[in-house]
C-alpha cells in the first residue's frame, strides 16, 4: 500500500502582517485593547475607592491638639486650584492699631475698636511671624473656640456695615470680610468670634463660623481682596457657591516654640 505525503503548509511572513493590517484584524485589536483599558482604570477606580475609604475613616477620627497658653500661626495651605488667585503660605494677621497712625495701611483700620485681618507673604517688607501669633481659647462647655491676639482682640465676623459704607464688611453676596475687635468695644454680640475648627485627612484645618457656617479663607479676585502686593484681606466665605472648589479655606496650624 501506498501512503500519501501531505506537505506541511505555513504562511509566509509577509502574508501574516498582511492578514495583521486587514481592517478587520486592526478593529478586533483595538477592541481588545479597549478592554484592557477598561479593566485597568476599573482596577484602579477601586483602588482609589478603597483609599478613600481609609482617608475618610482616618479623618473621621483625626482629632486636634492645642496646648492651653500655646501661641500658633495659621497660614494658607497650598490651593488645589487657581480659583481663589491666592497663593499658598500666607499667613494670618493683623496689625495693632498703634501701629496703623502714619502708615500706609490705614485701611485696616474698620472703627477705633476693630481692624481688618489679612494674609501676609512671609517675605514682604515688615513681616514678622510673631505678628501672626494666634491664642486658641476654648469656649467653656462647647467644642469652639475663640481666636485670641497677645492684646486680646479676638478674629471674628461682620456684617454690619453695608455695601455703600467706607469701609465696608461686605464683599459679595457669598462673603464679608474678616476683622479683630477689641474686648472693650461696646455692644458685642453675645456668641461673637466663636468658631469651629475641624482638621481634615491631610493635617490642614478649617475654620467656620459658629452662628452662620460661613469659613475664613482668603482669595484674590476683586480689587478690594488686595491689600497690597504681598498681602491679602481675609474674609469668611458661605458654602451656596456651586464655583468655590470644596477644598477651598485649609488652613495649617504651626505652634510657635
């Protein structure tokens, strides 16, 4: 009997890549690799979820400690976005009124018993960091606290004064400027300069009124923000405005050795 050879066929290179490059070899590739992308940023979305999931619960517990009779600075934590056009690092002060007679910024001065507060940039002409010391006082049988300065004027809140008033707390419908007031003005609201602080999962905190939730913060966009080239007044802004990115008003806290 005879047998048959069969020849053992195998394409040329040449006709593979052709086959390779066909349209429909091209679509089938790109359908795939679709899907390896999908399964990556899928693989990837749950990781972050589960990150966040950490961070959250590591910010829930995240507590702040303050040293009674500790002086701390409060500056500016760097933005996340440019909507504020306020740079990071700037730190909060204001200063004394004895100060003001025969300066430049005599717009900090609001009335005889309050001033303006603002942000400094650490390397602008008189800054001193003391300047910017800050005592938390506790408000007795609450989570508050109060804002203190070496003389006792207090970081507070108005609205007081209206649009058409020289000078003016207001800054917008969404916000009105932050000042110190003296403990010795007459008439103080009762509650006045009470806030809330809360630290978030990255260390920086966040200070909110306690009569109205509205936050201290600093930003840049209208004439009347710019105190001058390296310093900035600061204000207390609400929460109704959809545009102001969430982490907006992060502030660090550094104790003063």
């Amino acid at each position: 009997s005879s047998s048959i050879q069969h020849d053992h066929w195998e394409p040329h290179p040449d006709q593979l890549l052709a086959a390779m490059a066909s349209p429909r070899m091209l679509w089938l590739a790109y359908v795939f690799a679709l899907l390896d992308m999908i399964s990556i940023v899928e693989a990837l979305q749950g990781q972050s979820r589960r990150l966040d999931s950490a961070n959250a619960s590591a910010s829930s517990s995240a507590t702040l400690v303050v040293e009674a009779g500790s002086m701390y600075t409060l500056r500016l934590a760097k933005p996340t976005s440019g909507y504020s056009r306020q740079a990071g690092g700037w730190y909060l002060g204001a200063r004394p009124a004895s100060q003001l007679s025969n300066r430049s910024h005599l717009h900090d001065l609001r009335d005889g018993q309050s001033l303006y507060v603002n942000v400094m940039h650490p390397k602008t002409p008189g800054f001193n960091k003391s300047k910017t010391a800050w005592l938390i006082q506790p408000v007795n049988g609450s989570k508050l606290v109060r804002l203190v300065q070496p003389d006792g004027w207090y970081l507070t809140a108005r609205h007081f004064q209206n649009a058409s008033a020289v000078p003016s707390d207001h800054r917008d419908k969404h916000s009105t400027y932050s000042m110190i007031v003296s403990p010795h003005a007459p008439g103080l609201p009762e509650h006045d300069g009470e806030w809330t602080i809360t630290v978030d999962k990255w260390g920086a905190v966040r200070l909110a009124l306690a009569r109205s939730a509205a936050y201290l913060t600093a930003h840049r966009r209208h004439q009347r923000d710019l105190r001058g080239i390296g310093s900035t007044f600061a204000c207390v802004l609400d929460r109704s405005d959809a545009a102001v990115p969430k982490s907006d008003g992060r502030w660090i806290l550094e104790k003063i050795a």
